[in-house]
C-alpha cells in the first residue's frame, strides 16, 4: 500500500436531535479543537488548508463558507467550501497534499438540522422542477420506491431490512456519541407505521447535529507529529445521473463506482476478504444491504443471506456499522460521510471505546452517500 496521507488528528462533538445550547459555530470549534488538540497542532501555524463541506440550503443563508474561518482557526487562511459529502471534503483535502502545495489540511463538516423547518422542501428543492417536484409529498417516497425494486432484485427481503435496524441501533448503545441507541426486535420494526410501502418509520434515520474535524497530513508531517497515523490508501467518488427516471433503481451505481476507485488505488482485488470492517451509509435501512452489494464485500443476492448468518454482526467475520451507523447515532446530513470516515479511523487506532471491533483489524473501508434525491457517493479505504 502506498503510505501517502495520513489521518493524524481527530475530533467531534455529540450526536443529538436538538442542541438549544449551542450555536453551528460552537459545534465547529469544539470539534476542530479537539482534532486539533488530538493532532498536536497549532491550527493558526500548523494547518496549511481548511475544508468544510456544506451546503448553504441546509445552513439557511448563502455564501456559507464566508462565516466559516474564525471558529476552526482559518482566518485570514486558505479555507473553501465543498458543497457535498464529508468523504468528496477527504478526496479534495487528499489531493491538496499530494499536488505538494500543502503538508497538512482539516476536514469539517456538520449538521445544525434542528434549526432548519423545512426539511423536505429542501430536499424537494432538489428534484427537476418540471417533472418532479410538482409531484408533492414527502421526497420519502423515492427512498420507497427504490426499497421495493432494490429488494425485488436482491432476494433480501423486508425482515432483512428490519434485523439491519436492530443491529445498528444495539451498537449504538456502545457509542457514547450516538443518539438513537436501543434495544429492538425486527416485530417492532416491522409493525412501526409505514412511511412509503415498503419503507416503515424504523427504516428511516432520524437527523442529528453534530459537528466532526479530521485532520490530514503528508507522510513526512504524520511521521514527524504522529505515533498512530491512519493511511488513506484509496479514496473515490461518483455521480450518477440527475434524473430519477434514468437511474437502475436496483443499484446504487455511485456506490460501486466510488468503491471500485478506492480499490484500485488501495491495491484491493477482492473486497470481501481484503477489508475487515466497514461503515457503510444507512439513512434508510435497505440502502446498508444495497451499498454492501455496492462495494462488491459479498456477490449479488447474497447481502441478505450473509446478515442473517451474523456476518456483519459486531463479532461476525466482517463487522458493518459497529458505530451504529445513521440508524443508531443519526442521519448528520453532509457530514455523515465524515462520520463513516472517523469511526474507521478510530477503530483502526484502537479508539473506539466500548464499540472497538475484538479482533485485530487493519483495514476498513467507509462508504457514502449524500442522500435524496441525490445519487453521489464517496469511498476510502483506510489502512494501519
């Protein structure tokens, strides 16, 4: 593996529905001083480039990124704005450091949702406006209508979908970060009220704010500050078409075209036994199933067989959202990418706490997906 970029510092706040106590800009600072108290660095002197990766419909004003700088330390600095998932802010800040113009970058993405009313027309803003949006309703019923053709190709079945809940939610009771940890059975799953047939209101999860910083460095810098890098050894992302109608409603083919660039970088030629964890978007229940079909960790049609075997149970032979994912911790929006990223990270320092993976593991793959009514994803591979 090519040891180029290194994770060196990271850091975040909680995870929770509402933070009354706090505005956007202290979420930020606590997070991007805890990374930076956790790299070692004076971000003022140390940090060569700032990334935040955010969207101005969510924040509620535009030009976000002229109001980002003072609280991570960016002022009167190299700091820009990547209106788009945590890992497409990891790809931009991997490629700073290798173009050689900077040694080190932080990566901050966050959600502040609990400010935000208007949800779904946000998200309704983002469909074609002709043919789209005068539809109406919740844009929900996408996530529905790609759950039914997803499970009709795939042989995995609405049970499926519903043990994926019960296992992120019980680990997340071992993360002290999340916010939706519990104890379920796929009955209660199953008899929650449906949202959008097939989709049921325990499929879906619930938004949370929350703010993360990753910092990034070039080898040189990571061996000079760092006792425990993380390598970023392959790192990809994809977009599919704008337009619902065209899409393979079966697929996620953002997702296997985003993981099949991280591994050609990373060197991996089968995924399934080549990567011992992952952290894979789950925002709704099945699109767990559908990204680990994605990522080619098992053959088509078998995603479903292997959960029910326990293969990617927190003890299984490849654990999948041992952090709890979305499910269990909270739908973050932008920066859920970022927070697949650090949980692989963490696991591979062995910093994970109560949710530290048992066996030995030493490379993880993260994997995500920017959410309706998008089809853009991100991958990285991270390796120790």
């Amino acid at each position: 593996m090519k040891k180029n970029v290194a994770v060196v510092g990271i850091g975040n706040t909680a995870f929770r529905p509402k933070t009354d106590e706090y505005s956007w800009k202290e979420l930020m600072y606590e997070a991007a001083s805890r990374a930076y108290n956790d790299a070692g660095l004076n971000p003022r002197k140390e940090i060569d480039s700032f990334i935040t990766c955010a969207e101005d419909y969510w924040e509620g004003f535009s030009i976000y990124d002229e109001f980002v700088p003072d609280q991570i330390g960016a002022a009167l600095r190299s700091c820009c704005t990547v209106c788009g998932d945590g890992i497409q802010g990891l790809a931009l800040a991997y490629m700073q450091i290798m173009s050689g113009a900077v040694d080190t970058v932080a990566v901050e993405s966050h959600s502040k949702i609990s400010d935000l009313l208007t949800y779904s027309d946000v998200l309704a803003f983002a469909l074609d406006p002709i043919y789209n949006r005068p539809i109406g309703g919740h844009p929900h019923y996408l996530a529905g209508m790609e759950m039914r053709r997803f499970l009709r190709d795939s042989k995995c079945t609405e049970k499926d979908c519903a043990r994926v809940v019960v296992k992120n939610k019980t680990n997340a009771l071992k993360n002290p970060s999340s916010a939706y940890g519990t104890k379920l059975t796929t009955d209660d799953v199953k008899s929650s009220p449906e949202v959008f047939s097939p989709l049921r209101q325990l499929d879906v999860s619930n938004l949370v704010d929350g703010s993360i910083v990753m910092v990034l460095a070039s080898a040189k810098r990571a061996k000079e500050i760092c006792d425990n890098p993380v390598w970023i050894t392959g790192i990809g992302w994809s977009s599919d078409t704008p337009w619902i109608e065209n899409r393979d409603w079966g697929r996620a083919e953002y997702a296997e075209e985003a993981s099949k660039m991280a591994y050609k970088m990373a060197g991996i030629k089968n995924p399934s036994s080549d990567i011992d964890f992952a952290e894979m978007d789950d925002k709704f229940s099945y699109k767990e199933l559908q990204h680990i079909q994605a990522a080619k960790l098992c053959r088509k049609g078998e995603a479903g067989k292997r959960l029910r075997k326990g293969h990617y149970d927190f003890e299984g032979r490849l654990p999948v959202n041992v952090s709890g994912g979305s499910l269990g911790c909270g739908n973050l929006i932008e920066a859920s990418g970022l927070h697949r990223a650090m949980e692989v990270a963490l696991q591979l320092r062995g910093h994970a706490g109560r949710h530290q993976i048992k066996k030995v593991v030493k490379r993880g793959l993260a994997l995500s997906w920017r959410s309706l009514p998008t089809a853009t994803g991100g991958a990285v591979v991270m390796e120790v």
